[in-house]
C-alpha cells in the first residue's frame, strides 16, 4: 500500500456531464499528479500539481482541470464528458523530483 | 523528444524460469528511470528506480535492471518467475524539468505458465 487514496472506486456518467474525481496524498508529499489510463494502454500525463499551483501539463484539453489543496490532496474535474473520456483515472504522489506513488484509481464509464 | 519504447508488448516464460523485459529509452536530458507493476484492476506499483547512481539496480521481489547508457537500455531481469509475477509491466522516464516529466512506455504483459 502506497498511502495514496483514491475516489470514487467506479463511476458511470452520461455524455455531457461533469464530474470530479478526488485523491488524497501520501504524508509529507507535496506533489500531486494525474494520468489518463485507456484500456490496454500505458498512462497518459494530464498534469501536475506542486504546493497548489499547476506546473504543468500534459496534452489534453482545458475541459480537464484540477485543484490542490493546503493539504496535498487533489481533485481532477472534468467537464462535458466524451465517450473517449472512459478510463482508469490515476493519482500520484511524490515530493517534487522523486519517485510517484501511485493510487489505486477511479474507473470511470461515459454512456 | 522523450520516448520510451518497450520491445516485447507480450512475455510468456514458464515458472522458474528467468525473466526478462526489454526497454529502450529516448531522452535529451539525464533522466531517472523506473519500473512499475500492474496487477489487473490494481494501481501501479513501484518496482525499482535508476538515478545516476549504481548502474545495476536491485528491486522489490527478486526483480533487478541494468541501466546502459551506450544503448539506452534499462532491462528488467528476474532469475526465477513466480504466477505471482503475471502482470502488466510498465518502463517510465522521468525528467527534471520546470515539472516532473514522466513519460509511460506502452507496457509488457507477462503471462506465467505453470
């Protein structure tokens, strides 16, 4: 076990809505970031937060966005969800430069 | 560019036999270089990690990989494969830049046959 949670576990939403996912960090990280995991690939880079601001980003579009509290932990909102948008969503944690330490997930469908 | 390219996108070895998982990298900086393992409907989990240090670097689980900067390769090793070893495998680079880069190779799935 990492430290790193994660939720909702699933979540089924219909085309056009919005949703947030959340995540809480391992003690004592500072960084946050999430990836994008499409069935039968490897995880994709949306972005990164470091002592709540973004310092960078991956190549999606500004639909995605997120949060980072005082206490580390993170939301990812995502809004007028595609069908495309289905995947295993991943948290991770880490002090900036080092390792991350990922959470279990959030597999979310679009219908 | 930053790349990382991941030879084999399926393994299959029988048990008790060695492993081996190839990974090639691209990368305009030094970068540190990890592995990480998936178990199905799991999270990632953090194997080993190369960073500018000893060039052979030893893991969770019996799991090892060499870091060969002349042909940008991190192999990952283990002598002796366990069912508990079938999983999806993931190569990663990771680059200091105004963030983390971190850069995900499209995995190996290795299958254990009994």
């Amino acid at each position: 076990e990492t430290g790193v949670t994660q939720s909702p576990t699933h979540l089924i939403k219909t085309r056009g809505q919005q949703v947030t996912l959340r995540c809480s960090s391992q003690s004592g990280h500072n960084t946050v970031s999430w990836y994008q995991q499409a069935l039968g690939q490897g995880p994709q880079f949306i972005f990164q937060y470091y002592r709540e601001e973004e310092n960078g980003r991956g190549n999606f579009p500004p639909r995605f966005s997120g949060l980072q509290f005082p206490n580390y932990s993170s939301e990812l909102n995502v809004n007028a969800l595609e069908l495309d948008d289905s995947a295993l969503y991943l948290c991770a944690s880490s002090l900036i430069g080092y390792e991350q330490y990922f959470g279990p997930g959030t597999r979310l469908t679009v219908t | 560019a930053q790349s990382v390219t991941q030879l084999d996108s399926h393994v299959s070895v029988s048990e008790g036999t060695p492993v081996l998982l190839r990974c090639n990298y691209s990368s305009s900086y030094s970068p540190s270089l990890f592995w990480y393992v998936q178990h199905p409907n799991k999270g990632l989990q953090l194997l080993l990690k190369y960073t500018s240090a000893a060039t052979l670097v030893k893991g969770i689980n019996g799991f090892e990989a060499e870091f060969k900067k002349s042909e940008t390769s991190f192999h990952l090793t283990k002598p002796s494969a366990h069912m508990s070893d079938a999983a999806e495998y993931f190569c990663v680079v990771s680059m200091k830049t105004s963030y983390d880069k971190v850069i995900f190779g499209p995995g190996t799935s290795l299958s254990v046959i009994p």
